[in-house]
C-alpha cells in the first residue's frame, strides 16, 4: 500500500511531540503562515482575470513602485496574523514602521517580505513570500524596536512560500530544511522535500548580469571565471535568473550554485534587505549546508542599524560561495 502522505500539521505536531515544553504556540504560527500561503496563492492564480495587476501609484519605504499585489499580500500577512494573537509585532518590508499588536502574551516577532519578486506579478511568472521568526523578550506594550534589529542568528525560524508551478512552503526551526507542496485538491500542504541537503557545490550561478559594469572588479573577475570552458571545474556553468530571489535561491536549494546580488561601485549596500530577505534565506541555506555571505561577513553576523537595510548576498552552494568570496575579497 502506498505510504500516505504527511500534512503539514502532522509534520509540526511531531515536531512539537520532541519538545515537550513547547506549548503549541509556535506551531499554530507556521500554520498560519502556510494559510497565508494558500490565501495569496489563491490571488496570484485569478489575478490576470481580476484586475489586480499594475501599480496602486505609489510607492513604498523603499522608493520602489507598489503592485496592486504587494498591497494585498501584506494586507494579508496583517489580517491573518492580527487575528492569530500570536504575534507582538509585524515587521514588512511594505511599511516604514513596524505594526505592534497587544495581544497578551504573544511572544512573536515576525517579519516579512509579503511579496518578492513582483516584476513578476503582471507575466505569470514566479513569486514568492519570505518570513522571519524572532523571539521577543519585552512584547509590544514596550519598544519592539531594538529587539528587532538584532542579528540573524537570533532568528528562531525562517522560510519562504514560492509561488511557481506548484505552491512551496520551504522553512526551518533550526533542525534542517523542509520542503511542502500544496496540493490544491484537498488544501494541505505535503511534505515532498524532507531535510533538503544543498549541494556543496552547483553548476549554476543566478545574478542580474545586466549590472556588470556597476560592480567592482572582483565580482567582475568571479563571473568571467564562472564563464570560462574548464571541464575539471565543471565550467562554464549555466547562468539562470528569474527575478525572484525566492525561486531562484529555491532552485540552488535543490541543485546547487550560487545567486549573487552583489554590491555595486556606487552602491555598496546592494539592493536586498537584510531583516526580510537576506536573513531568513542565509538561515535556510546554512540549515541546508549551504552559505550566505555580502562578501566580506556572514549575513547572519551583520549587525543591523535599520529595519530597511539593504546588504549585498551571494548565497548557495558552500564551495561557491567561498570562491565568489575569494575573488570579491581579492585573494583569487
Ligand atoms: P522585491 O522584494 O521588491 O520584489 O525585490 C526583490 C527582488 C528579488 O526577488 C530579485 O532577485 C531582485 O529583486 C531582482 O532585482 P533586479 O530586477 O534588479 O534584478
Ligand atoms: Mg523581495
């Protein structure tokens, strides 16, 4: 007989069934999050017949247009989590401040990136929705503030949904990678990818090559060298770029190589955040055996002076990673 497969909240009752102090809380969160997951899934798939494609006309902290869908998926994100009393603040890479919701004994801090990738909203092709789970001490009756802007290592969980084919949520508690796939049929999540191991090194790197001429030598040298034929290095390797951190950090998940949206001469910092983006998937490729780095320090070292940070990433397989830090670092 066919095994049968495991949901997503079996999965987590398990889990919780290890920890025997644990009282449930944090498993009824990454319910949530996976019905976030369903509940954008569900937009993204009739948006092209709604009218929800295109800009709302304004534009967000971060001085990039807001899609009519990076508003609804942070709505959602806020919706759900300020019913779920679980959560004291909601950090969102779509508001300039932190949301505190008072809800006694909520001991969460979440942080999100609602939508990534919507260059991608108005052609059918990949999204996906990033998010952070961080403890916290004080709660949201006092400051929350500098609780949040700690480094990635004090995440407590991390993960993504992606948005593809199929609907993924991907995520660690710090016990390895897991990977669920949605079937739409019955509305769970399965588990399809359990303890997702990246491989040490790819054949595939992802980066927005059109940026070359900005970059500083280093990384100029790094990908000349990926370029050049070179059998016992597996070289030339295949550059692939969605324009969608998720799916493509997704695809070095499970394959291997390296994704690069590296510092630029004018621009040091690069274009990812750190709080919503670099964190969460540096703290799902280490859990994976993987690596995450701006080059210069690990992303989860990287002490944070603001929410809205942004930070250069080379992430995946860790022998890439560590070859793109030598030429960066100008030691190759
Ligand atoms: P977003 O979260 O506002 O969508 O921005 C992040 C996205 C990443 O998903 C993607 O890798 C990158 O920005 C693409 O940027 P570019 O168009 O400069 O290549
Ligand atoms: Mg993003």
């Amino acid at each position: 007989m066919a095994k049968f497969p495991i949901t997503l909240s079996r999965f987590i009752i398990e889990q919780q069934a290890a920890h025997p102090e644990a009282t449930g809380e944090f498993s009824v969160l990454l319910t949530q999050i996976g019905l976030v997951g369903k509940m954008i899934a569900h937009d993204l798939r009739r948006a092209g017949l709604n009218q929800i494609l295109g800009t709302t006309g304004e534009t967000n902290i971060q001085g990039e247009v807001v899609k009519k869908l990076d508003q609804i998926a942070n709505d959602t994100f806020v919706r759900v989590f300020e019913q779920s009393g679980l959560v004291c603040v909601l950090a969102s890479e779509e508001m300039e401040q932190p949301l505190k919701m008072v809800h006694e004994g909520a001991k969460y801090m979440l942080l999100v990136d609602p939508l990534d990738g919507s260059s991608n909203t108005d052609v059918n092709m990949p999204l996906g929705a990033i998010f952070s789970i961080r403890r916290s001490q004080v709660g949201a009756r006092r400051g929350v503030e500098d609780e949040l802007l700690q480094k990635g290592t004090q995440q407590i969980a991390a993960g993504y949904v992606l948005y593809g084919a199929s609907t993924m949520l991907v995520f660690t508690v710090g016990q390895g990678v897991h990977g669920f796939t949605l079937e739409p049929s019955i509305g769970e999540y399965l588990l399809s990818n359990e303890n997702i191991r990246i491989p040490k090194k790819g054949k595939v790197y992802s980066v927005n090559e059109g940026n070359y001429h900005r970059w500083p030598a280093g990384t100029q040298k790094y990908l000349d060298y990926l370029k050049v034929q070179d059998k016992a290095t597996g070289r030339p390797y295949s550059g692939r770029y969605s324009g969608c951190l998720v799916a493509d950090v997704h695809r070095i998940l499970l394959g291997g190589g390296v994704y690069l949206y590296p510092g630029e001469t004018a621009k040091p910092e690069g274009k990812l955040r750190l709080m919503y983006e670099g964190n969460p998937l540096a703290m799902v490729v280490e859990q994976a055996g993987g690596s995450a780095t701006t080059g210069l320090t690990r992303i989860l070292d990287v002490e944070p002076k603001t929410l809205h940070q942004r930070v250069p990433l080379i992430i995946g397989s860790a022998e890439d990673v560590g070859q793109a830090e030598a030429y960066i670092q100008g030691r190759a």
